[in-house]
C-alpha cells in the first residue's frame, strides 16, 4: 500500500457563513426562551418542525444538542449521569449524554456562545418516532422533569414502500397536534403561513441534495466529514429563507471547485461510502485517516437523511407525512439495500464503511447480513466499524486505525 501522507483539509469558504448564521439562530432561542410573548417547542430532528415554524414557535432540536456534545468530546463524561437514574449503557448515547448534561447543568453553548447560559425551556416537546423509540422516552423524561406536555407521532417501521394508508395514517397524527399546539401558542394554524414554510423546506432540501451530489464529481469537492458539518442549517433551520440562501452560497463555491477539479481530498483514489451516524468525537481524526490515505469517504445516509423531495407547498400536511415517512431509517432492508446500490452506482463507489455503533441500534444496518449481501450483489468489498455516536469509550482508535489501512490496501489490490 502507499505510504499515508499528512492530510491537507481544504477549508471551505462558506463556513464563516454558515456559523454565522448558526450563531443568529441560538441567540434567538436564547432570546425567545426569555421572552413572555413567544413560545419554544423541542422537537426531534425528522420531527414537525414545518408545523412548529409555522405556529410561531421557536425551535429547538435537542438530537442537535446531543451531537455538540459528542463532537466536543464531552459526552463520555456526562452519559454516567443519565445511568446513575436509571438509563441504560446500552441506549441511545445521544438521550444518555443530553439528559446527562441537563441534570449537570451544562451546556456547550455557554462556550461557544458568551451569553447563552443555558438550554431554553420549552412550553411543549413534540416528536416522532421515525428515527426510533429513544426519543418519546427522552422527551417523556423532560415532560416529567420540567412539567411541560409532550406530544407527537408514532410512526411505522421497515417500510418497503410507503401507500396512501400510510400516509393517511401519519397525516391525521400531524393534524391532531394543530388544536393542542394553537392551545400553546395563543394562535389558530395560519395554512397560508405553513404552505409558505413547506416550500422553504423543499426548496432547502432541494439545495442541499446538489450540495451532497456534487461529491459524484471526480475528484469530489467535498468529503462525508464536511457533510455532517454543513448539513448544521438543514437541520435547526429547515423552513427558513436562511437555510436556503446559506446553500445557495455553498452550492455556488462547491460546482466552482468541481469545476476546476479542486478535490477535497489531495490525490483521491479511493471513494467510500458511508453507511451509519458519524463518529462524532472522532470527527477531524477519522477524516484525516481517509484523506491520508488517499480515499474520500464522498457519500453517506447519515447526510442524505436530510433530503425529503416529498415537500408539497400545496399539501402541507400530507407531503410532510409522506416526507418523513420516507426517511432511509424509517425503511425496509430491501428497501435500503436498492438504494444503497443505486448510491454505489451514482458515486462510483470502491467500498463501503459501516458503522455499528454500539447504542444506534436503529441507524446500524451491519447486523444481519446487509454488509454481506450487498458485497455479493455489487462486487464492491466492505469493512464494519465499530464504535459509537457520543459514547467514546465504544471506541478503539488503533483498532479503527489498522482495519482502515487493511481495507484500503484491499481497495488498492483489487484497483
């Protein structure tokens, strides 16, 4: 194999814009928690976030908060906090880690945000279940700890294709929460306004989708580790005009370096795809073992989870419930394994990386057999990963580390 070399990260310009814009958006959570005339829901990250904008509240996403957490590396010390009541090891690091912090009084926005004390308190706490159980018990326990209702969707699961009764069903559930949400707020749903969001959220969503596709570029202009930092607005801020002028810039900076075959990766001669959560307090060191050895991790679902082409300005309710019921971790394996082949295709993939991370159950598809029936269909070999989102103590970096090499010397003996 060739001797790794010392990786050069090549910034993005519209970084500064982006924390720019993510900095505008806590101060107003902070802002909006200490004011008497407006109203903060918590919301979980595929949650209503389009109903909520829509009913003036302000939004907060604490899966958001729970990945500052780990990409800060301060999760490992928090998780105990949320065992010594009662939580499993073994659940999601991503609730251990957030209501561990809470019950410390931490935040790492107080750091990164000099006036922000701490989290804003919610008047009401609204999930859904299409990412996985977790998190209507994570907001549960801080409904019983801050004396606030919680509401929300219960979605069905291992979906191979999504029907109208589907959709029906979920459309009825996002309907249901308007009257007790107008209750909250102090005002009636304005459908004229939640049209208006819907749209911002296509046209997000639409933005971001070309954002990830221009990694189908060789070399490609951007990596999977700068995908789970520039997908920042598409999360908290989805249904906004920020979101979409923030990917505007973007876009126009990445097809500029595509054009000019700038890769994001010095020398790549390796793509990979990514299957699974990000490591997060390993963020900049697994990005620099790819990019040493020359392979760019160029795809993953983690990022594209982000991508609901379902968006319908002329039917909110029911593009929202059919949006989110499409999501990759709300599907079937047979469902995942096609697109995942597609993605191979789209991407000209050498290899793929799962990550079994040990409290993701739900967003881990090396379990049962995927990894192996994908490699015999597609030919392309395949290296599982383990580790976690949050929980560093899940982690060995030298094992990490020498798998990696292997699987990349693999990749260059069969090139």
């Amino acid at each position: 194999m060739k001797e790794e070399t010392k990786p050069l990260r090549k910034k993005i310009e519209a970084t500064a814009q982006m924390n720019r814009i993510m900095a505008e958006y806590f101060f107003d959570l902070n802002e909006a928690s200490a004011s008497p005339d407006r109203k903060v829901a918590w919301c979980t990250s595929v949650g209503p976030a389009e109903l909520l904008r829509a009913m003036g509240f302000a939004v907060h996403f604490p899966e958001n908060h729970a990945a500052m957490l780990g990409a800060t590396r301060l999760a490992t010390d928090l998780i105990p906090e949320a065992n010594a009541i009662g939580y499993s090891p073994d659940i999601c690091s991503y609730l251990t880690s957030d209501v561990g912090a809470f019950r410390k009084r931490f935040t790492p926005l107080s750091k990164a945000y000099p006036g922000i004390a701490a989290l804003p308190k919610p008047d009401v706490l609204v999930y859904n279940t299409n990412q996985c159980r977790d998190v209507q018990d994570w907001f549960a326990w801080y409904s019983r700890e801050l004396g606030v209702p919680c509401i929300g969707i219960t979605s069905p699961k291992n979906l191979n294709e999504v029907t109208e009764a589907h959709i029906d069903d979920v459309t009825r559930q996002l309907e249901g929460l308007v009257p007790v949400l107008a209750e909250i707020s102090g005002a009636p749903l304005d459908m004229e306004r939640l049209s208006e969001v819907v749209a911002l959220s296509r046209k997000c969503t639409d933005l971001w989708k070309e954002v990830l596709e221009t990694a189908t570029a060789v070399p490609a202009p951007l990596t999977f580790f700068d995908g789970t930092i520039h997908m920042g607005p598409a999360v908290v801020l989805r249904g906004t005009r920020q979101a979409v002028e923030y990917y505007e810039v973007l876009l126009a900076e990445l097809k500029q370096r595509s054009a000019a075959r700038d890769g994001a990766v010095a020398g790549e001669e390796f793509r990979i795809y990514w299957d699974g959560m990000p490591v997060w307090g390993r963020l900049r060191q697994h990005s620099e073992l790819f990019s040493g050895l020359r392979a760019n991790v160029v795809a993953s679902t983690y990022c594209s989870s982000w991508i609901f082409p379902s968006f319908d300005a002329a039917e909110p309710f029911r593009s929202m419930a059919k949006a989110y019921l499409e999501l990759f971790i709300v599907r079937s394996d047979a469902y995942k394994e096609r697109y995942i082949t597609e993605m191979m295709g789209k991407f000209r993939i050498d290899g793929i990386v799962y990550h079994d991370a040990k409290t993701c159950p739900y967003n881990s598809n090396s379990r049962y057999g995927m990894p192996q029936r994908l490699e015999a269909r597609t030919g392309r070999p395949h290296l599982v990963i383990s580790g976690d989102l949050n929980d560093m103590r899940c982690v060995s970096d030298e094992q990490t580390r020498t798998n990696v090499e292997a699987f990349i010397e693999q990749l260059e003996e069969g090139k």
